[in-house]
C-alpha cells in the first residue's frame, strides 16, 4: 500500500512537471507569435546586458520611429529641361532626329525646414541652368520651385514653394558628433526610388572632400565633413543624414568614386547658419576671399628647411585681394589677423571666419625678412 502511494505521487508529479513545460512551450509559441516576444530571453542574459534579440529589436523601432517621423519632410528633387530636337547622321541609315529634354526627371532630395515652404537641397542638385525644378513630398503632392537661392560659402541651396502647413524637420548639433555614432540617411536613391531608407555609423569626422564632377561643369571644396558608411548615392544628394532621435545632424553631398560605403554630408551646423543668414536678410553672406594657392607646412618641415611654419604660397590668383596687397609667389604667410598659421589653424580656417570687406593684417617670410602689410578680403568667387 506504501509502495503504492510513493508511485501515484511520482506519477502525479511527472505528470504535473510534462504539463507545465507544454504549457510553457505553448505560450511561449502564442507570445512570440502574436507579441514578437521571447520568454527564453529572460532566462538567458547576454554578456553585453542585453538579452537574446532585444538588441536587435530595440535598433529596428529605432530606425521604424525615425522613417516614419522624418520621411515625410523628405522631399524628391525633379528637374526638366527645354525640350530640343537633336540631328542626327547615321552612315547606315542616314539622318535621324531624337527629342532630348522636355520630361521630368527625379535627380536629387531635400528636407524642408520651415512650414511656410523652404527646402535645403544641396547646391549641385539644382545646378542646370534654364531648367525648371519641382518638389514631390512623399505623398505625391507636387510644387513648382518658386525661387532658387545659393550658397556661394557650401554645397547648399534653399528653395521655395508655395505651400502652407508643411511639416519640418528637426534640425540637432553636428558640434558634438561621435565616430561609430548611428546614422540614418533618408532620400531618392539614384533618382528612381523615393523615400529609401539605409542605416550605418559616422565612419569619420572633419574630412576634407572635392565634390562635383568637371566635366558637368561643377566642382567645389568642401572641408570639415561628416564621413558615413550609410549607403547613399547621388539621388540622395540634399537629403537628411539623421541621428536615432530623429534630428538632422548632416545633409548628404557626395560619395566616394571606385568605393562601397563612403558617403559624405555637410554638418548640419553650417546649413543652420546658412539658413540663418538667409532667414535674416533673404540672402546669403558671400564667403570671404584672400586669393591664394598654398600649401601649409608642418612643424617638422619647417625645422628641417630652417623656415617658419605658416602657408606656404603656390600661385597668386591676378587681380585678387592677396595680388593687390603685394604677396608673391613662395612667400610664407605666417599670420593672418594676428593668428599663427599652423596644420591646426591653417589659413583657410582663419578666412572663412571673416566676411567680404573685412580688412584684416598679413604678415608673410620671404627671403629671410617678416614683412607686414593689410589686405581688404573680398567676396567669394563661388556661386
């Protein structure tokens, strides 16, 4: 009778055991199913304090939060041409003619930054001349470009169209940006599919870049800015590079030829005082301008040559502000405004904190001599 009750016991106890795990099993089935959520991951922590695809779901709502907050103050840039026939010989079949121009053509993005209708895009977006442009916002609603206004300092321009109870973006601090920080680049990848979005890291900061293609017509320089492994391309020139709070720390520019995965954007901190400027006085501050060529050279060069460090002058552009105030050609421009020149303060740093008219004092080494004079910068030749 003993033995008996000890194996009804085991048996209820097994039995008991067998039911909870199949419920246990069950549900948990039921919770991942319906609610996307893991019970096992409570039971095994991950080294890093983050359990079993926590961490991949907590980057998934980021980037789903961050699409839906700023896609629609994306816009798709769109170009059109005059329409113009062009003749053609073909030696088989001889005169021939094709219509070039005369469609729309999506070839760029932008953001728009203010309800009453002002879009920043990148300057080159908007480069063809007699072209018309128009805006398409995500749901499909079109807007002839009323106005075009460039930077003549960076790779920026701001349009407008006439519109009312638009939705901005939020612009953040490009000021304090960290290398491997999470980035979200939102546009028209190669001008054909609207609203793509691509995720990557800040690869680097404080780069310095020559955008644009010559054989287009446009080149610029452009220093200081944000490296990104965030698949972007030239449809995505204009648009938002963004943090995970949703705010535009960058707008995308460039990327580099012959590569995967290096894209540049200007930091957002420049498009906020471009856009300032504008806001105040409807028009952009033209960048100052001394009219040299140079090259800086580092302290160790300078020791080993026995010259001081400071810019080093390649070419005098004729009629310019630096030809008119007498420097030539292998002068050593060792301060400027009473600012040692040096890699860390180089004399493009110290130039592009003034403004056009400005008169400011250049002290050049030639020869063994300091020389002293003034110079009055005048504007960019930029446009």
């Amino acid at each position: 009778m003993k033995l008996k009750n000890i194996n009804m016991k085991r048996f209820l106890i097994g039995a008991a055991v067998g039911i909870f795990v199949l419920v246990a099993l069950t549900g948990g089935a039921l919770a991942d199913r319906l609610f996307n959520f893991k019970p096992l991951d409570l039971l095994l922590p991950r080294s890093d304090g983050f359990s079993i695809g926590q961490k991949i779901l907590t980057e998934e709502s980021v980037v789903i939060a961050v699409a839906e907050k700023v896609s629609p103050s994306v816009v798709t840039v769109s170009v059109q041409t005059p329409e113009k026939r062009i003749l053609e010989f073909n030696p088989f079949s001889g005169f021939s003619q094709r219509v070039q121009g005369g469609q729309s053509q999506d070839i760029g993005t932008g953001f728009i930054v203010s309800k009453e209708g002002l879009i920043v895009t990148n300057k080159h977006v908007v480069s063809v001349q007699g072209a018309s442009y128009k805006v398409i916002t995500k749901d499909d609603k079109e807007y002839e470009v009323k106005e075009i206004n460039k930077d003549p300092s960076n790779d920026i321009a701001i349009l407008k169209i006439d519109a009312g109870n638009l939705v901005p973006v939020e612009l953040g601090d490009s000021a304090n940006l960290k290398v491997g920080q999470f980035v979200i680049a939102i546009g028209t990848a190669l001008g054909e599919f609207r609203s793509t979005v691509t995720t990557g890291v800040v690869s680097g900061l404080g780069r310095g870049i020559t955008a644009g293609n010559p054989l287009e017509g446009y080149v610029e320089k452009l220093d200081d800015v944000i490296q990104t492994d965030a698949a972007i391309n030239p449809g995505n020139s204009g648009g938002p590079l963004v943090n995970s709070l949703g705010q535009v720390i960058g707008i995308n520019v460039a990327v580099a030829q012959d590569a995967q995965n290096i894209g540049f954007a200007i930091p957002i901190n420049t498009v906020k005082e471009s856009l300032r400027q504008f806001q105040a006085t409807g028009k952009f501050q033209s960048k100052a301008y001394l009219g040299v060529q140079y090259q800086m050279i580092s302290r160790q060069t300078a020791v080993l040559n026995n010259v001081p460090q400071g810019a080093y002058v390649v070419d005098v552009v004729s009629s310019s502000p630096a030809k008119m105030a007498g420097i030539q050609v292998d002068d050593i421009i060792t301060k400027l405004d009473g600012q040692e020149l040096n890699d860390k303060n180089t004399l493009a740093d110290v130039v592009s904190k003034k403004q056009s008219g400005d008169r400011v004092s250049v002290e050049v080494w030639r020869d063994g001599q300091t020389l002293t004079s003034s110079v009055i910068l005048s504007e960019s030749q930029g446009n």
